[in-house]
C-alpha cells in the first residue's frame, strides 16, 4: 500500500467540515475589513526565501525543501507566505498605486520539521499582509482583524502577546547589549545558539532548546532599548489596541523567528487551554526594510500569519466541531424508475437554488433511505409517489416536527426556502 508522505495529512469527514467552515470565517472577516485576495505560487525562486527569511534563521538552515528544476534552477517550496506576496508587490509593480495594498492569502507551506502535533512538513497558513504604509493605525487593524477572526471562530480568552524589536538604531543597540550579556554564557547554550551568537545574536532568543534557560530568561529585553521614536510609536499601537478592546499582554521574549521583523511583533494565543499556549495559534509583525531589501522602492509591510492546522485542533479540542456539523436541507425520496425521473430534476432544482439537497443515489429502500436522511439530519424530506406526482404533487415532510404537507410540484422550490 502507498502510504502519505511523514509529516503530511488527509482532510477528510468532520476536519474537512472544520477547515471549509475556517476558510468561510477568514474570507468574511477579510473582505468586512477590505483585504483583497491573492495567491502566489507553491514554489519560487530559492533565492527570494533565502534573501528574505535570512540566512542564518532555522527555516532556511534546516528546513527548506530546496531542489533543481529541469532547467537548473535553485528552486524552493514556500516556507511562509509573506515572501512571495513581497515579490509580487514588487515584480507587479502594485506599489505605483498612491493606495495601500491589503491582501490576505489561504495556501500550503513546507517546512521539513520534525513531525508532531500542530507541526507539520506540510501544512496550510492564512494571513495578510498590508504594504505601503507605515503609520501605527495599521498595525494596530492588522493584529486586531487576526483576533478578530480566532474571536469569530468561538475560540475564548484571547490574549495578544507584544512586543517591538525598534528601528534600525534600537535593534543595534540591543544586539550590542545583547552580544555584551551572552558572550560569557555562550557555552552553556545549545550548538545552534553558539553558531547563531556568530551570524544573527537575536535568533537565540527564539531557541527551542534553551527557551526555559535562566541565561534566555535573565537577557537584556528589547524595549529597555528602544530610542525615543520607537518607544512613541510601541505605546502608539498599544494605545490603539486599547481602543478597539483587543486584549494585550507586552512580551519583551516576543521577536518572532524571521529574519525581516523589526518595531512591532506579536502573537496570539487562547488562555483557555493550557497546550494552545505553548502552540502559538498565529502571530506577524511589520517589516519596513524587507521591500527595498528585496530591490523593490522604499515601502513598509506587516502581516500576521496563522497555522490552520493548529486552529482546527484547537476547534476539535472545544468540541466546536459539534455545533458545525454539515447538515442537508433537503432529502428526495424515490422508488420506482419513473419516480426516479422526477427526483432527478427536483434535486437538482433545488441544488440551483441553493438549497442543500441529496437524494436515493445507491438504489436504496425506502427504509433505508429514511435511515440515510436521519444520518445526514436533513430538515426535509421529499418523498416522491406516483399517485401525488400523476397530480402534480409531492409530499414534503418536516424531519423536526414530523408533520406533513401535499405541495404543487411547481411551488416546491418556493415552499422550501419558505419555510428553511
């Protein structure tokens, strides 16, 4: 038997009910909030992920899936969506609108991680990203549509974590405080923080191995840093998030595990399940340099980004699952060929109408097929007769109160979303 590669999935049965009902809560939060749509492709040019997620980060280190195309090209399947939105900002030239640019994106990312639960080698991201400005309102809009959207999906006691890496200026005068506090330390950590001590200092602070350390523990933190500009701006956005009652804790541990954030970054997670905690549900940050480092104009970027699959676990483990349920509307009800027929074009009348409609496709019993519209807790049932349909009617029954009802043929379809 052929089995799915390690560290992939089928979506099947109530987690595809699950993930159609997320996809439909993003897409309505997004629009209400005037994020436009975009997709870009599953791979792309190797050097775009390696320019702008870093070097030196792990994603790049460790976990890329890198290979050569037919024509020798260095090719890499997208680790994280923001990149390739960049690009097509860029290479589309989008940025000549006076306008500011607001996408959100819904697609497949792969990262070659060590399998386990909420992470995945394949797994699927939804996020925005908004280009082209910089004032702290939108930061403030794009953390709040994020908790927004996990608020939506009846995921409770939301708590947005924050902090701000600064400027330029702010960040140098951390990694020098930072590199000054380590260099006597830098022993007792991990072989990836020694190495990262020599290319990026700040990744150390997002180690998975030694987060628990009383040397990470004790670090100089990033907000004693901040020039006055910087700290303006930080108390900025958390005024604003006051404002529009999004709750927020300041993390100075937060720095987020790419290489392009600076000012502010955050992430969110649910106070209501001790292991939602440890598993982030999404997070973002802005990236003012990654534009022009990527040989785009001057501009300015945030986004957030949000793993789908931790928030469908998290949907199943408060049981959310139950109150989505896909329930069908309608269920044609036949047994004879000519009847057959008529319930042919009554389903799909009814399915163009958008009205949620199965019929008897397995030649079933008229039983059996009651069995099957208990099982699929459809709110009709259509049963078909010849006698009725010789007089142009059909028999609708009320699956909840169980009553009856002889309908005009012609009427039915009206009759239904009447009473749906």
């Amino acid at each position: 038997m052929i089995a799915k590669p390690k560290g992939t999935v089928d979506i099947t049965g109530s987690d595809a009910i699950l993930w159609e009902y997320v996809n439909s809560v993003v897409a309505t939060m997004c629009s209400a909030y005037n994020y436009e749509f975009i997709r870009t492709p599953i791979f792309e040019a190797s050097e775009l992920f390696h320019r702008s997620v870093g070097e030196s980060s792990d994603i790049v280190k460790k976990e890329t899936y890198d290979f050569q195309d037919k024509g020798g090209r260095n090719i890499t399947l997208r680790p994280e969506g923001t990149a390739g939105v960049v690009r097509s900002y860029i290479e589309n030239k989008l940025y000549a609108s006076p306008d500011i640019k607001k996408y959100y994106y819904n697609g497949t990312m792969y990262r070659y991680e060590r399998p386990q639960k909420g992470r995945l080698r394949e797994f699927t991201q939804f996020g925005v990203e908004v280009l082209g400005g910089s004032d702290p309102i939108i930061d403030a809009e794009v953390i709040s549509l994020q908790y927004r959207i996990l608020e939506a999906l009846h995921i409770g006691n939301l708590q947005v974590n924050i902090n701000s890496l600064g400027d330029n200026e702010s960040r140098d005068n951390y990694k020098n405080a930072l590199v000054k506090y380590l260099e006597p330390h830098i022993n007792d950590l991990c072989e990836d923080c020694r190495e990262r001590f020599k290319t990026n200092p700040l990744r150390i602070l997002d180690c998975k191995v030694d987060k628990d350390s009383d040397i990470l523990k004790n670090a100089p933190k990033t907000i004693d840093y901040l020039n006055k500009e910087s700290k303006e701006r930080f108390d900025t956005v958390l005024k604003y998030l006051g404002l529009l009652d999004i709750d927020y804790e300041v993390n100075p541990n937060i720095v987020r595990g790419l290489d392009y954030y600076d000012h502010t970054v955050f992430e969110i997670v649910s106070l209501d399940n001790e292991e939602t905690k440890a598993n982030v549900l999404g997070g973002g940050g802005r990236y003012n340099k990654l534009i022009k480092e990527l040989d785009g104009p001057e501009s300015y970027g945030i986004g957030f980004a949000c793993g789908m699959d931790r928030v469908v676990d998290t949907l199943k483990e408060i049981e959310l699952y139950k109150d989505v349920k896909k329930d069908i509307e309608c269920y044609v009800m036949y047994v004879s060929e000519e009847e057959k027929l008529y319930a042919l074009d009554i389903t799909q009348n009814l399915r163009l109408n958008g009205i949620v409609t199965e019929t008897n496709n397995l030649n079933k019993a008229l039983k059996g097929q009651f069995k099957e519209a208990d099982r699929l807790n459809a709110k009709y049932l259509i049963i078909l007769n010849n006698e009725d349909l010789q007089k142009g009617l059909v028999n609708v029954k009320d699956n909840r109160t169980k009553e009856e009802e002889k309908v005009d043929i012609d009427e039915l379809t009206e009759y239904i979303i009447g009473n749906l």
